[in-house]
C-alpha cells in the first residue's frame, strides 16, 4: 500500500492536508493511499493552538481576518476551494479577537473537513506520539520511528510539518540557568509561554522580563487576570497574587498595535519595487544576498510606494503634488537616495505623513529619562499614541505599509535563510497584540504591576548580592535587582540547537542547515536539501523551523496567501509522486 507520514497536526499540517484532498480527484483519483498523521497533541489545533490552556489567552488577529481557505488572490496550480473565515465559522463578531481556544476549535473543523473530502480508497491514521527519527535508503521507502512504539511506520514520503519547535539553551542562558541553580534562584527560559511554569513567581516580588513582543503579553496576562486580577472602567485592581514585571528589550517598546480597522477603497498595486523580476535577478548574483546592503533598500522603497499610494489616494489634502507626477519621480529614484528623500520632503509637507522606517524600528534611540519615574510616563505617552494612530482611519497608510509587508515575505521566501532581522522587523510592525492588550498594558502600569526597563536592556547576574540585575539604555546607570529572570520570547529555530531528536537525526544523515540554522529547502516543493544541495526525493518540510517560513501564523483573506501557494505546491509534487509509485506497484503486481 502506498503511504504518507505526516509529522506535525497543527496549522500547517492541517492546511497541508487541506491542499492534499484539494488536489487528489485530479492527481490521485481511484487509487489506495495510507496517510499516517504524527503529532502527541490533537489534530488540528495541534500543541499551540489546543483546546487545554488558558481561556484568557487571545489570538492576535481579528476573527475575519483568519481563513484556512484559498481564494482568488492565491497562486496556485492546484483548485482554489473557498471556505469560511474564524469569524463566518464560529459566528463571532469580526473585529473581535478570538480565544486560542476557540481558534482550535476552528482548527479541527478545517482538519476533519479536510479528511472528510478525501477519496474513498484514502485512508487517515492518527497516531497521538512524538517521531524521533526518519531513516531509510535515499530512493526508497522511509522508516519513521516513534516514540513508544517498537516497529517504525514506512512511508514512501515523509512531510514534516511541525511548527514551533524547541531548543537547548545556548550559552547566554545556559550560563544564567547555572546561576539560578547555585543560588537559589529562578531562571525561566525562552518557551512558549502557556507551558511555561508560572508558580514559583513570588507574589509582590520584582520579576525582571527580557522581551516585549507577544510572549510577554501572554506573560502578563497569566500573572495578572490568571491570578485573579480583573479590569473595571480602565482601570486595574490587583489580587495581591502578582509579581512585578520590569519588562524591556532591544526596542524597549511593546510590538506595534493591531490595526483596528479594515481596508477600504483601492489597494497598493503589489509588488512594485520588489517583486519576482527584483528576487531572480538577487538570485542570478555570484556569492550570498546580503540583507542590509541588498534588501533592505528594496523593501524600503516597496513599503514606501505602498505607504504613499494609500495618502495620496485616500488623504489628497495631506500631499502637495499630484499623484502620476509622484510616482513617476518616485519610481525612477533609486532606493534610499537623496533623491527620493528630497522628493518625499518636497510633495508630502507633515513630517508625521512620511514612511521613516528606521525611526519606526528604533523608536527610543536616543532618548534618555531623568528618573524611572519618567521612563514610565515617556512609555505609556508612546503606547497611547500608538493605540490611538493604528484605531484611527485617517492613518489608514499604515494599513497600507501592512499589506506591503505581506507582499515582501512573499518574495523573500524565494531567498532561503536571509537572517532573523527581516522576521523580527516584521513581527514587531505586523503582528503586535491586540489593541485590549496594550490598554490592558496601561492599565497595569498606572496600578504599578508593570514598570518599564526602556530600550538596550541588559541582564548581569550578581554573584556577590546572588540576585539578576536589569539596566536599560533610557536611565544610564540604574538597575533592578530581582530573584526571578523570565526569557519572554520563543526560541530560536535551530537545527543545531532543537530539542527535537527528529531534526537532529536529519541533520546528522545529511540533511543541510542555514547559518542561522534553518533546515534548508527547495523554495518551489518544499523537498528537503541534502549538504551539496541536492533535494532528498521522499522528504519534505514546510514551517517556521525551514528556510521556506512564510510570514504570520495565520493568512487573511485576500491577501495571496504564502504559506497557502507553499502547502499546495508540496501537497501536488507529493501526489504526483505517490501516483507514480502506486501505478509501478500495480505493474510489478
């Protein structure tokens, strides 16, 4: 019988499914196909989005603008297959935000639909366990050893989809983790944060916590709320069961608010400036792409063309020049010149109607606070702003500059492994918390549960005083003590460093790792690459943990959907092949 071993059962396996049923009446019709599933959490929602963690942890996206559906924005071979959003599903209101719960409920309906439109003669098999390796001959079928079971499951393909992974401590927090140990201390690294170990957190004590993005978020919800906690009017009134958290980081700001409203009127014509012309002349260069000298002025010009596009097509009475004129000058100055700076100054008056995407990325260089006390109100006057300009239509620029930074992770998926920076900008600008959130955020400063450490942070242990230390950049020259240091942040993708042994067992037969330790594969199918980049022909991979990661965990409609084009693409190139082994099979008979 012919088989597929599919590891991973969350979003990506679940959609990679999706595109398998989508396209089998066309490339597998009437033959017998064995799909074994591979995951120890549920189908569907798989370990993040399942249904046993907190109610009172959100998505960060809106419920319509969550789909597992294609539509037709999405470039794709195979049939686009309409279906209904988070929202249309669940019957929930748009503009809410969702429980993690109720988007895994989401989630298992997409999983069993998805099976239930296979062809009859294909069967799925869950098997609730870890994979712990893959062997087998390169051109032959594979062998897939789980945990616990004693005979491996034999594939002739093997799709790994396995979505947020974790790893070793590397040096940094190996060395803080044996300091904690030595003195009584607590260390709480890098995690996802719903299965981080939040009881010995002391009530009333400080808590130093490094990174402000949406771990920190759930963070602070689970130690306030979760500890019985609860807003009223605005404001917060504690329990008493909090810590304090002296919150910082590189930035020193939390990520920007979600946007709180949707598109309306003409969208930025996409790609413009970086598009799949610019990518394969990047790709046709001798030596590596350099990010910062090779992209960066790219992605720069593109958001800006997407940023002024929307002003002087929904705020004409914001600019000085016409549009046709604009542009024209526009596209034939060259990214990041004079030129298009003086162009910029001259046709758009209001230096707050200007695209400064280095100011945006950078928002407290420079600054420095006379006390805490200060830093706290300069933090809480940027949040504000910050709320009040991503709910405020009149800026609608910068849902703009949103859309233009789908459209770059579309093209940069083509380019491999091209460093963190360009994800870690993304997330910062793109998918930042709800708006709730970061009033909820206020809300906890004022009551004092939240206090602001500012931008540069840095974390000493302090041998001698047995505590960890925290300074920022903002208040040179003062620091907080604390007994606990939380790593608010997920850990890095690394094959070299992943606690998974099936990473490091493909690692260790040959399979290849970027730099930055990304497990590298062939942009178009998603086929593992061997060292030498040779793709393996019976593995494949797509997700976070691959040179392929596509942007967000989720696609909003209409939007061209990366990570959709990616899942059919593998899903059809597996058919294909499956076809073709199961008629030589029917021959050989």
């Amino acid at each position: 019988m012919t088989s597929i071993v599919v590891i991973g059962a969350g979003p990506r396996g679940t959609g990679f499914l999706e595109r398998l049923a989508a396209n089998a009446p066309e490339l597998y019709a009437g033959l017998p196909l064995d799909i074994h599933l591979v995951d120890p959490h549920p189908p569907g929602g798989g370990r993040i989005w399942r249904h046993e963690q907190s109610p009172l942890l959100w998505m960060n996206s809106m419920a319509e603008d969550v789909t597992m559906f294609t539509d037709d924005t999405v470039t794709l071979d195979g049939p686009v297959l309409p279906g209904p959003t988070l929202a249309e599903w669940a019957g929930l209101d748009g503009q809410t935000f969702p429980s993690r719960q109720q988007q895994g409920a989401y989630l298992r309906w997409v999983y069993e639909e998805a099976v239930a439109a296979l062809p009859p003669a294909v069967a799925v098999h869950e098997h609730r366990a870890r994979a712990l390796r893959v062997s087998g001959p390169r051109e032959g079928r594979q062998r897939v050893w789980l945990e616990g079971r004693r005979e491996p499951l034999i594939a002739d393909l093997v799709v790994l989809t396995l979505g947020h992974l974790d790893a070793e401590l590397d040096g940094e927090q190996k060395e803080l983790a044996d300091f904690a140990r030595r003195r009584g201390l607590l260390h709480l690294p890098p995690d996802f944060t719903a299965d981080s170990d939040l009881e010995g957190l002391p009530a009333g004590e400080p808590v130093i916590v490094r990174g402000f993005g949406l771990a920190f978020v759930d963070l602070m919800v689970l130690l306030t709320e979760g500890r019985g906690g609860r807003y009223e009017h605005g404001e917060y009134l504690p329990s008493g069961q909090e810590p304090v958290l002296y919150v910082g980081s590189r930035r020193g700001v939390p990520y920007h608010s979600k946007i709180g409203y949707g598109w309306e009127g003409e969208r930025p014509p996409l790609p413009r400036f970086f598009g799949p012309a610019e990518v394969d002349a990047l790709l046709s260069r001798p030596g590596p792409v350099d990010y910062q000298r090779d992209l960066w002025p790219l992605i720069d010009k593109e958001l800006g063309f997407a940023h002024y596009h929307r002003l002087f097509a929904a705020h004409p009475e914001r600019t000085s020049v016409n549009w046709p004129d604009f542009e024209e000058k526009y596209a034939a100055a060259a990214p990041g010149s004079p030129e298009l700076h003086t162009l910029v100054a001259a046709s758009v008056p209001d230096p707050a109607d200007r695209l400064d995407l280095e100011a945006l990325d950078h928002p407290l260089d420079g600054l420095r606070f006379g006390s805490y006390d200060a830093l706290q109100d300069g933090l809480r006057s940027y949040i504000t702003a910050d709320l009040e300009r991503r709910h405020d239509r009149a800026h609608s620029e910068d849902l703009a500059v949103f859309l233009g930074l789908l459209s770059v992770y579309g093209q940069l998926i083509r380019l491999g492994d091209i460093g963190g920076r360009w994800h870690g900008f993304f997330s910062y600008l793109a998918s930042g918390p709800p708006g709730p959130r970061l009033r909820q955020l206020l809300a906890l400063s004022r009551a004092g549960v939240v206090r602001f450490l500012g931008a540069g942070i840095t974390v000493e242990a302090d041998e001698e005083r047995a505590v960890f230390r925290a300074g920022g950049a903002g208040v040179p020259g003062e620091w907080i003590e604390a007994r606990v240091l939380v790593e608010a942040r997920l850990p890095e993708p690394s094959l070299e460093r992943t606690r998974s042994p099936l990473l490091r067992s493909l690692y260790a037969d040959g399979a290849d790792a970027t730099p930055t330790g990304l497990l590298s594969v062939d942009p178009e199918d998603g086929r593992v690459l061997e060292r030498g980049g040779r793709p393996h022909p019976r593995r494949f991979a797509l997700g976070p943990h691959t040179t392929a990661r596509a942007g967000g965990a989720f696609t909003r409609p209409r939007t061209g959907g990366a990570a959709f084009r990616q899942n059919d693409a593998t899903a059809r190139t597996a058919l294909a092949l499956l076809r073709d082994l199961a008629c030589r099979e029917r021959l050989s008979a």
